[in-house]
C-alpha cells in the first residue's frame, strides 16, 4: 500500500491564523490516521510580500499549537532550478509563450473586445503574445492552456469530498505560469514541489479547488505522478467571511497572547482534542 503524504504550505506573507490552524490540522489528522508522514513546506517564492520574520513565526505558532512536522522544511526560495528545468521541459514541449503585455495593454484589449469570460481569478487573457514570436527576455510566461489540454487528452482528478472531477484545461485561460519578477509562480511551484515530496494526498481550503485543473494539467505536461485532493470547508467568522490574514485578532499569535491556549485554538480551529 501506498504511504499517505500529505503536507500544509503556508506562505510567509503575514501570520497564521485559525483558517491556518484549521488546515495544519487536517493534513496532520490525515497523515497520522494513516499511518503516515505530515511534511512542512513555505512557500516563498514571492520576495514582494514574504518576510522573514512570518516564516519564523509559523515554526514557532506550529510547535505552540502542538504541531510536529516530519522530515526537513523544504523552502520554495531554494527550488529556483527545479522550477526552471520544468518551466524548459514546457518550452520544449511547445506549451508556453513569453508574454510582455502590461496590465493596462491587456484591460484595453480586453475593453474593446467586449469583455472576456472570467475565471477564478480574473477575466481570462485574451491571448494576445500567442502568435507573437516575442522576446523571451522581460517577459512573463503563459501556459497555452488549449494546447496543453489537447495533448493532455481528457484529464480528471479524485477528491475525497467532490469526487471525481472532470478537469477543465482552460479554467484560468493561458494563466502565466512563470511571472517576470520572482520566475515562477504558485501552480508551477505547487506542483513540483507536491511531486518533488512524494506527496499523495493535497488537503487544502476549497477556495483552491479551481487551482487543482490547471495544476492537474502542468503534472500531465510534465509527468509527473498524481495525488489524490481533499479540499476541505473554511472557517468563517460570525458574519460568514472566510478568515484572511487582515484579520489579526485571529492570529494564533494573538490568540497566545491574550492567554487562549493550544487546545483551545486548536478547538477553535475545528480540531477538539
Ligand atoms: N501557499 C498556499 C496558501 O497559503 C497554499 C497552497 C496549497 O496548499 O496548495 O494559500
């Protein structure tokens, strides 16, 4: 039988709160009822908004909440090569393109087009660097989603909650996939890093489920081998919003501060000894 892997990936960007809490639990419940590993990665390719001082603070709030973690912390910062190497092996594949349109280039296109269709994190890029044979240099890189889902053929992945999901290969459009500024980007890193750690089972918040077609169809392009999901409900505060980082006074840090202790915020996050 194959061993449960699961991992939690925080992103150095402010401190964990008890939607954090609630994650870190539920892939170390996973792992544990399986008899298996429970592994620790940051995710900090994004020097913009990650601070040093957030990533201390997430070993500290995980060793407070009573979390252990197996195995070393592997750290995005240092994985530039492999994400290269992926991004060339797309490149080779004839998957991608660089794209130099600014934001404002791709609103004005978008405007006198009449709209386009929106996807989950904004209306989708109209395609304009696809045919372009542009400069490779100062340019972001877009993933030919149409492409890449042709050669993918018909693609699904399994979640513990939803099931079987059929994937839409172009739900994000052609997403870029190695922004300009840090070279990479989440769904790239996400899924070499989810292969590179031989993790089985992804658990995460199901505002992440829509990023699981794009990441399933960058594992087809690269071949790499396939989890299986969990994306799990979030917590929410008394008005229904789900937790964000603004949130400070659900910060486990200060919830530490003003004397709440671990079992309770773990209590708090869903997770009642
Ligand atoms: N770094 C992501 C976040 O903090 C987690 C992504 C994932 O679990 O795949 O939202």
């Amino acid at each position: 039988m194959v061993e449960t892997v699961t991992r939690f990936a925080p992103s150095p960007t402010g401190y964990l709160h008890l939607g954090h809490a609630h994650a870190a639990l539920f892939a170390v419940r996973a792992a544990r009822a399986a008899g298996g590993r429970f592994l620790l990665r940051i995710e900090d390719i994004d020097f913009t908004r990650c601070r040093p001082e957030y990533e201390d603070a997430i070993f500290e709030d995980l060793a407070w909440l009573g979390l252990s973690w197996d195995g070393p912390v592997l750290r995005q910062s240092e994985r530039r090569a492999a994400y290269d190497a992926a991004l060339a092996a797309l490149a080779a594949a004839g998957l991608t393109y660089p794209c130099s349109c600014t934001r404002k280039e791709i609103a004005a296109e978008i405007a006198a087009a009449g709209g386009a269709p929106q996807g989950p994190d904004g209306p989708l890029y109209p395609g304009t660097c696809r045919n372009r044979s542009g400069r490779g240099d100062e340019a972001a890189i877009r993933l030919d989603c149409a492409k890449a889902g042709r050669q993918a053929g018909v693609l699904e992945f399994f979640d513990r909650g939803a099931g079987r999901v059929a994937v839409d290969a172009c739900l994000f459009g052609d997403a870029v996939i190695a922004r300009r500024d840090i070279g990479t980007s989440y769904h790239l890193a996400c899924v070499v890093d989810d292969a590179h750690q031989g993790v089985t089972l992804v658990t995460r918040g199901e505002d992440l489920l829509p990023a699981t077609h794009i990441q399933r169809v960058l594992q087809a392009a690269l071949g790499l081998p396939v989890p299986q999901y969990h994306h799990h409900g979030l917590l929410r505060d008394e008005d229904g919003r789900r937790l964000a980082k603004r949130d400070a006074a659900r910060s486990i840090r200060s919830l530490r501060e003003a004397g709440t202790s671990p079992a309770e915020v773990r209590a708090l996050a869903g997770f009642a000894d």
